[in-house]
C-alpha cells in the first residue's frame, strides 16, 4: 500500500508528449511563454517545448497542458 500511496502523492516531474499536445505535470513554474516557446522550470531544470500556435489548453495547481503544433521538447538544467 505504501507505494500506491507513493505513486498518488508522488512530486516527481512527469512529461507526457503526444502528436499534438504535451502535459507536464509536478512543475514549479511558467518562466515564459509565446506561440513558438514555452519554458516550464522543475527544482534547476528547464523543460523548453517547441513549436507553432502553442497555447496553454490547462493549468491546475501543478499540471499544464500545452496544445499546438509540437515540434521538439527540450529538457536540460
């Protein structure tokens, strides 16, 4: 049971990516944003995602999804 627990309350960063549309969940912050860029930032690391007519579709507490055409995502610190 501890690791479900684990798991539901886990703080770890989670990127999902699909054709169209990335979710990024247990970020800290939106640094910046415009329809080709957006950088999400985790602890020291930076999660860049790429492309055309991106927009923020969802932002709840710590999960956001971006939707457009996605291009490249960038992870680095």
């Amino acid at each position: 049971m501890v690791n479900l627990r684990e798991f539901i309350d886990s703080k770890e960063l989670k990127i999902t990516i699909l054709e169209d549309r990335v979710n990024v969940i247990n970020y800290d912050k939106l640094r910046d944003m415009n329809e080709k860029e957006i950088i999400l930032t985790k602890e020291r690391k930076k999660i860049k995602v790429l492309g055309k007519n991106l927009k923020l579709n969802k932002i709840i507490e710590n999960e956001i999804l971006i939707t457009g055409v996605i291009e490249k995502v960038e992870f680095y610190e």
